[in-house]
C-alpha cells in the first residue's frame, strides 16, 4: 500500500476512535452524575467533529 493510502485511513480511523471515546465519556458521565466525565466527552465530541470536517476538506481538495 501507498504511504498516503495509510495515513488517510489511519486519520478516518482516529477520527471514528475520537467520536467512539466521547460518546463513552458522555455515558460514563451520565450514568456516574459526574460533570467531568461529560465536559471531557463533550469537549472529544467538538474535537472528533472538527477533525471530521477537516479531513472532509483535505479530501475534496485532494481529488479536485
């Protein structure tokens, strides 16, 4: 495989990691009534987004 092939699957994944993680912090947070945890969801939420919008980007002007 390319090098590029591997690190644009390897930024897919680590953002799909970033967004499983959030939601599990989210959940941990709700279940222990613990703000913490949900602010640290919430804040790998804002991040995993973020990340997904940028790699959407780098794609489409990667192809263009």
């Amino acid at each position: 495989m390319d090098r590029t092939k591997i690190l644009e699957h390897l930024g897919l994944t680590l953002v799909v990691f970033d967004l499983v993680l959030s939601l599990i912090f989210i959940l941990v947070g709700h279940l222990k009534g613990d703000m913490y945890f949900q602010g640290v969801g919430v804040g790998l939420l804002i991040a995993g987004v973020t990340s997904a919008v940028a790699n959407l980007f780098k794609m489409r002007n990667a192809k263009a």
